[in-house]
C-alpha cells in the first residue's frame, strides 16, 4: 500500500515534465515558423522583381524602353516640322486608393518638337506604397513615333501615406509619324508593384 502512494507523485511528475517539453517543442516550431514566414515576405519585394526580369512579366521599366517609342539611347530627329500640329490627348487611370492625373488633358505640337507634360500623383492611403505606370498608345500605329526622352513609367516609385509627386514626361514626336494621324492619345495606368496586373484602359491599343 505504502509502495503504491509514494510512486503516485513521481508518475505526476513525469507527466508534468512531459507536457513542459511538449510545450517547448511546440513554442520552438511556431517560432521557427514565424521567422521563415517573415523572412519569405520580406524577400517578396526582390524575388518578385527577379522572377519577372528573368520571365519577362511585368518588367515594365524594362520593357518600356525597349519598344520602339521609348529613346533609351537620346539620339532623335531634331528638325522640326512646322507644317504639321499634332494633338496629344494626355489620360490617366489610377487603379486604387490614390490619386493620378495629368496637369493639362492636352497639347498640340509639331513633329520633332521636344515637349514637357507634367503629371500629378498623391497617396491617399495611410500607408507607404511602391507603384509604377504602365503607358499605352492610340492609336497604335503612333508608338513607333512617341519617343519618350524622359518618363516616370521608367521606374518605380515609393510614396510615403498622403505624399504628393510631380512627375514630367518629355517626349518628340517623330516627323516621320504618318501623315494621316493628326491626334495621339498617351495613357497611362498607376498601379500599386506587387499587386494584380490591371487591365488596359479602355480605349488604348
């Protein structure tokens, strides 16, 4: 009788160390699990970028100045033809929370004139965000004829909660431009980098 009570703590006491280990074991794999998922999101950012490089989805800095209308090299035609106005509807599309437009809907210039529009963006959120521009044209034949010397949709931009920007593009349209196509639309879709593709806007080609 005396043996059965005096082994009675000493099974508790093996069941309570147990469960402590348990315990620590399981609070061990949480916090490993934490850190890896931390350290998987903070290495979105850079993984994403390089995926799309290597991929070719999405890199829009990169393809945009491969296409036929971004002057990546700043070698363009400067005689200026007077004889013709070309009239350049300026859109914006924000696909978000923020604000984006154009400081004026349009300009009218002669082919092989350098010309400066300037574009207005602001975050409305209450937080910091990275965003980038996709451009199109229309209609679509005018992209081989809108070299951009300058653009934001060049690159990536973080904007801190409620910052406003004013980003300019400089562009010249080529003389060689059809002699048919009098109007060009530029419009440019903002986007926040991580987020889903947007669609075009409509309207673009």
């Amino acid at each position: 009788m005396s043996t059965t009570i005096a082994s009675k703590p000493s099974v508790d006491s093996r069941r309570v160390f147990s469960l402590r280990r348990a315990n620590l074991d399981m609070v061990g794999k949480l916090t490993v699990i934490a850190a890896l998922m931390f350290g998987f999101g903070y290495a979105m950012v850079p993984m994403y970028k390089h995926i799309c490089e290597a991929l070719g989805i999405n890199v829009l800095s990169l393809s945009e100045q491969q296409t036929p209308g971004a002057l990546a090299s700043g070698k363009f035609n400067t005689q200026v033809d007077l004889s013709r106005t070309i009239t350049i509807e300026l859109d914006a599309n924000a696909r978000g929370p923020w604000d984006f437009k154009p400081e004026t809907h349009s300009v009218r210039v002669h082919p092989g004139e350098i010309t400066t529009v300037m574009y207005e963006f602001r975050n409305m959120q209450n937080r910091a965000m990275t965003a980038q521009a996709i451009p199109s044209y229309a209609p679509k034949q005018a992209t081989a004829y809108f070299n951009k010397l300058e653009c934001f949709c060049f690159r990536q931009y973080t904007l801190k909660p409620g910052e406003s920007k004013r980003w300019p593009v400089v562009f010249v349209i080529d003389p060689k431009l059809p002699k048919d196509v009098a109007n060009v639309t530029l419009s440019y879709t903002f986007f926040e980098v991580g987020g889903t593709m947007p669609m075009a806007p409509k309207g673009s080609i």
